[in-house]
C-alpha cells in the first residue's frame, strides 16, 4: 500500500473515532454545533445516535486492523480490510448525500461537510492504492 494511501486510511478512522464519541456520549452537547440538531430533538435522536456512533467505531476498527495487519506482514489480509472498509466509507457517504438531497433530516445541503468527512478520505485511499 501507498503511503499516501496509508495516511488517507489513518484520518479516515480518526474521524470515525471522532464521530463514534460524539455522537455515541456527547450528542447532548454536540447536537447542535456539529449535526445542527434542536436540544428538543435529542431525545428522540440519542438512541439512533448511540447505536450509529458504535457504527462509525466499528468502521475505524476495520481499518486500524486492515493496517496493523498490511504492517504485520499480512499484506492480502490488510489491503482487502482496507478497500473493504474505505468502499463501506465511501458507499456511506453517497447514501448520506442522497438522504441530503431528499431532505430527509433537515432542508437540503446541509450535510456536505458530514458528506466529505467521511468519504473523502477513504475515497483517497481508493484512488491511491
């Protein structure tokens, strides 16, 4: 694996890792600020939220295995977990920016920065391998 492909992979799941905490244990302080969510929503959302965030963590836990395994020796092993895990990304983030456009949560073009967080690295990844 490329080493620019390798660091896509990095922030790819330090983002992950930083969305599974806000939104699995902070969304009572983050909802606004970050998901542009009303405090009276919350409720209704931290739920959902709790089991998402334990999502993206799972995800981050895929590729932190793809890259202790690719420098492990097990080079098959982690580019697969790798390109598994950064296609799930990106496939992910076009579902995010559909649901953007149908103004499923929110009016519409709301959601591009969530969109790019999460899958543009892994798109780099992709690209780069």
């Amino acid at each position: 694996m490329s080493v620019v492909s390798q660091l896509a992979a990095a922030v790819a799941a330090l983002v992950h890792l930083v969305v599974w905490v806000w939104e699995a244990f902070l969304i009572h302080r983050v909802h606004h600020s970050v998901f542009r969510q009303p405090a009276s929503d919350v409720p209704a959302i931290r739920l959902w939220a709790f089991g998402v965030g334990f999502y993206n963590l799972f995800l981050a836990c895929g590729l932190i295995a793809g890259l202790v395994a690719v420098h492990s020796g097990s080079e098959l092993v982690g580019r697969t977990l790798v390109i598994y895990v950064s296609l799930f990304m990106v496939l992910g983030s076009v579902v995010l920016a559909v649901a953007d456009q149908l103004s499923m949560s929110r009016p519409r073009n709301q959601a591009w920065g969530g969109v790019a967080a999460e899958g543009i690295p892994p798109l780099v990844v992709l690209l780069f391998l």
